[in-house]
C-alpha cells in the first residue's frame, strides 16, 4: 500500500498509462493514412485504366475517320480520272474520224496534236513535235506570192488572231502537190490564256482539178466553136463559088474542097467528143 501511496510510483504510473495510450493512438492513425494511402492508390489505378482507354477509343476513332476519308478522296479521284480518260477517248474519236485535217500547234509554232486526216493531207507519217516551217516548207499561198503558208500561220500565232482562212499549194515529202484550204482558229483557256492555235485543212486537190478541167473544157469549147466558125465559113465559101461557076473543072475542085474541109470538121468534132467521154469516164 505504501508504494502505491507513493507519488513517485503514482507519476511513473501515469506516464506509461500515457505512453501507452499515445502509442496506441499512433498506431490507429498509421493504420488509417496506409488505409486511405491503399484507397487513393487503388482509386488513381482505376482512374488510370479509364481515362487511357478512353484516349485510345479517341484515337481509334480518328484513325477510322481518316482512313474513311481517305477512302472516299481515292474513290473521287478514281471517278474523276475515269471522266478525264473518257472525255479524253471522245476527243480522240472524234478527231480520229474527222475526213478534214486537225493540227494543234503551241505559240512557239511546235505541232503537238494532228489527226490521221492531217498526217495522210500533210504526207507526214508523224508531224508532232515538227515547226510550221518544216511542215509547210513545200507550201506557198494562192495570190500571195510575197509570204509562205508557214509565215502566215506563224503570223496568226503571233497576233492571236480569233479566226483567219487561208488558201496554199502544199508540196508533200513524196512531190505530191495538195490544193488546201485553212482555217486558222485561236484556242484560250477559260481564263483567257491563248494556249496556241488549231489548223483546219480541208483538201480541195480533186476540186481544182474538176475546176481546172472545167476552164479547159471551156477553153477547148470555145476552140472548137472558133474551128467550127471557121470551117463553115469556108465551106460557105466554097459553096457559093461552086453555085456560080460555070466551069465543070472548077466545080469539081470546089466539091473537092468541100469534102476536105467537111472531113476536117468532122476529126475536129469527134476528137472533141472523144475528149468528153474520157473526162466523164475519169470523173466515174
């Protein structure tokens, strides 16, 4: 009883009853920060998982969208090379069958597109990437002799001229020579750029020549109406001598001569005729 009575005993006593409750006391408030240290981590850990699939589901979809749209971009592209190529085929089908000749030349006078017409008018197996001046070096215009047809297209190129007709005697490379009409045509962008010059050539060869043949038959026409004049008049002449001689000798020279002459008009006549038929037998 004495050493409980005694206040040092009762000091110590209560010191460790202190210490005691303090360590328990700490002890409950590690438990409880490593309890809430184990939630925040456990919760940071499913926050973690979700906020990066929700990025990779972002991405994703990104990516899914960019390939759509890639996608369709090559799918309009396709369609729009499909549309060139086919407007480029009817262009080319309808050059191709044109009986007239097409030739395409840039403004620094290169040929860069010609039909078949124009290749097999010109006499040229592939005039493309040729000047004006190797093509039409064979070729001078009807009336003016003071410029080439190489010249007057190269004219037109340099003044941009909208339309400008022309008529030229073209030699070929094989010495065949071509009567040839043109039509020389400026071509412009839609901005209003001149991006060369387009050349129509009509082959107007067989029409000269059916020309030419009608001026010679008109020639040969009026010869022989001057020939026929000429030989009526004559047996005219020797007619009325005939009716008023009375010489039997002379009478007989003038029928002589009358016979001659009617023989001579008659080789004239069907030399003429011959002529005919044969231009109408070459015309067929």
């Amino acid at each position: 009883m004495s050493a409980f009575a005694n206040p040092l005993v009762i000091r110590m006593a209560l010191a460790a009853f202190a210490a005691g409750f303090a360590f328990l006391m700490g002890l409950m408030i590690i438990r409880r920060m490593r309890r809430s240290l184990t939630e925040e981590a456990s919760a940071s850990n499913e926050v973690r998982p979700s906020s990066g699939g929700f990025a990779l589901q972002t991405y994703n979809a990104v990516i899914q969208q960019l390939k759509q749209q890639k996608h369709e971009l090559q799918s309009l592209q396709q369609a729009e090379r499909r549309r060139a190529k086919t407007s480029e085929n009817i262009s080319a089908a309808v050059l191709s069958n044109l009986t007239c000749g097409v030739l395409f030349v840039t403004p620094n006078g290169l040929v860069r597109q010609v039909n078949p017409a124009a290749r097999q008018i010109l006499g040229f197996a592939s005039p493309v990437g040729m000047s004006l001046a190797e093509i039409f070096r064979g070729a001078s215009l009807v009336g003016d002799s003071s410029s080439s047809l190489a010249e007057a297209v190269a004219g037109a190129l340099r003044d941009k001229s909208l339309c400008r007709w022309l008529n030229a005697r073209h030699l070929t490379p094989a010495g065949e020579e071509r009567h040839l009409d043109l039509t020389v045509t400026a071509v412009k962008a839609a901005n209003g750029d001149f991006l060369g010059s387009t050349c129509l050539i009509n082959d107007q060869t067989e029409l000269a020549k059916i020309r030419r043949q009608q001026e010679l038959r008109g020639e040969m026409s009026a010869e022989m109406a001057l020939a026929l004049r000429n030989s009526l008049t004559t047996i005219s002449g020797y007619a009325q001598q005939l009716a008023a001689s009375r010489d039997a000798d002379l009478a007989r020279q003038l029928a002589a001569d009358i016979a001659a002459e009617a023989a001579h008009l008659d080789r004239t006549i069907g030399g003429f005729l011959v002529g005919a038929s044969a231009a109408r037998a070459a015309r067929v």
